[in-house]
C-alpha cells in the first residue's frame, strides 16, 4: 500500500466547543497508531484544520480506522466511537491530488480532519492548501464516564466548571446562534445533505476563478474557463464564496458573498420536494458598471432570488499590476 505525508488534526463547531480525551488513527499493518492531537478546549470551526503535533515518521498509508473519545461543553455530554475509513476512496483522492489554487503546481492532500459536531455527528475530511473534501460521516454514542476522568478539580462543580468555561470560549454571536439552533435535532446531519447545483454566471463579466464553502465544511476551488460549467455537481448547501472577475477594461475584483443560513436551508428544504428537476443552478448575475450582484436559486421548477445574502466588492490588483 502506497503511503503519503499526512498529519491528523481535529475541528470542532465554533457554537459547540469540545474536549477531545483520546484519538487515534489505525492500521491494518505494522505501522504504530498515529494519535490525534488532544490539546485544550477545541471550537475552531467545521471543517478547519486545528491542532498538529509533529512526528518522526513522515510517510503513512492510509489508516483503516480511527477512534474519538471527547466531551462537549455545550451539551454536557461525552462521546465515543470507533470509525472505518473508507480507504480506497481516500487513496484516489491523495493519488489524484489537485493543482495549488495560487500556483497551478501539481499539489495533494496533506491533513485527515477529525471533526466532533453536535448530537456526536463526526466526520472525516482530506485538506490541505486550502482544499477540503469529505470523506465520510458517522454517529458517535452518548457514555458515562466518570467526570473525574475529565476534570479532577474539587473546588468546583461539574456545572460550574463548563459554564466558566463556555463564558471564557463563547462570543456573543456564538451564544444569539445557540438561542436559536441548539433545539434544532437533525442539524449536522442537514449540513452534509447534498444537491445538484452549480454556479452560473452572468453579466458583462469575465469570470476568473471562484471558492466555494458549504456548510458540510467542504472548500472548493474552481478555475473559470466559461461562464456556465456542466451540471454534474453534488454539493452541501453554499455557505460562502469568493469570486474573482474581470471588468470589460479587463480591471480584476473580486466578490464575496456570505450567505444566510436560515434562508439557505429553508429554500432547500422547501424546493427539494419538486424531484421533476433535481439539477439547481446558483446563478451570479453581475453588473460590472455599477457593481451590483444579485443572487438566485432557480431549476425547472422555481426561481428564487436571495434577499439575506451579504455581499461585499472591492478591486483586486493583478499579478503583472503587483509587479
């Protein structure tokens, strides 16, 4: 089996912070474990590359499995599992690699992400240069262990110590998002649901490249050879983009566009019962004169356009302008 230079890192959501208590990647050879870094308290963002520790051994093949065993604040509750990796799928992925969105040199994969979500949904991600793709999701189980174990100090209680630290890691913004999606079940598992949609782009534009996030925590980057791209695309739902373009002076900007959660799953849930048309088209309809862009959802069926989505333009000097 063929092996790469890959380290284990973990991510957590920024509203869920956690404590990872043991982690490990597995082989079925004689290589040793490679442990997952523990750290502190971790809330770095779904999908985000955290905490590496350095090690000896450079090259490793894909492991077959790998085990988490954390604590999550919010929730106050601890979580464990065991997890296959799908081997065969990751390996084309490192074999395959891609090319380094600012170079064009022929790059690969160089982190496995570990990523402890709510309701103990984890999922396993390839990253590296910039580039996230998932690999797998799985369901971690609620179990007892003595708090002891986690916390050993007598002078404070259980619910006093998670709420001191939930006020130390939390923003205001963190604790607004909670008060309205901490009861929402299901939700994770919502974010990594996938549809058919691309995006298009019109105007009197010449488009350059684009990144696209999705709330599953996936990063893609896109370069721009046309307008329309094919229809062959399953993607989570967008959460952010940054879009590069050229005016008719041939003058660079870029667009980026932060989407609103809770218009972006309320259209997909309401329009993903249609099923006549399942290929969705995002289209970014561009006035290059006035800088105007405006935002829609459309298929076969339907035409939405975006109300919530906030947009911000600015200039953008070339690589020759830069010189």
């Amino acid at each position: 089996m063929n092996k790469y230079k890959w380290l284990p890192t973990t991510c957590a959501p920024q509203c869920y912070p956690v404590k990872l208590m043991d982690g490990a990647f597995e082989f079925n050879t004689d290589e040793p474990p490679v442990f997952i870094p523990r750290g502190d308290v971790c809330n770095n963002g779904w999908g985000e590359i955290g905490l590496t520790n350095l090690t000896e051994i450079e090259l490793f093949s894909i492991p077959q499995q790998f085990d988490l065993t954390w604590f999550s604040f919010t929730e106050d509750v601890f979580y464990t599992g065991a997890f296959t990796v799908p081997v065969e799928k990751a390996a084309q992925l490192f074999e395959k690699g891609f090319k380094h969105p600012d170079t064009d040199e022929p790059v690969t994969y160089e982190y496995l992400i570990t990523g402890m979500g709510s309701e103990g949904f984890v999922c396993l991600w390839a990253a590296g240069h910039g580039i996230v793709t998932e690999l797998a999701t799985y369901n971690a189980k609620g179990v007892k262990i003595e708090w002891e174990r986690f916390n050993d100090d007598e002078d404070i209680t259980r619910k006093e110590f998670i709420e001191q630290q939930l006020q130390t890691i939390l923003k205001e913004e963190d604790l607004l998002w909670l008060e309205t999606n901490r009861k929402k079940f299901g939700l994770w598992k919502r974010y990594h649901e996938r549809y058919n949609w691309v995006p298009v782009f019109l105007g009197n534009i010449q488009p350059v490249n684009i990144r696209i996030n999705t709330f599953n925590g996936e990063k893609e980057f896109i370069r721009l050879a046309e307008k329309t791209l094919s229809l062959n695309g399953q993607r989570s739902m967008m959460k952010s983009m940054i879009y590069r373009w050229k005016n008719t002076a041939n003058k660079n900007f870029v667009s980026k566009l932060f989407f609103n959660e809770q218009e972006v799953l309320s259209i997909f849930k309401k329009y993903n019962d249609f099923k006549a048309n399942d290929a969705y088209k995002l289209q970014i309809e561009l006035n290059a004169d006035d800088h105007v862009l405006r935002l829609f959802l459309t298929n076969d069926q339907f035409f939405y356009e975006f109300k919530n989505c906030v947009v911000k333009i600015f200039s953008e000097k070339s690589k020759d302008e830069k010189n």
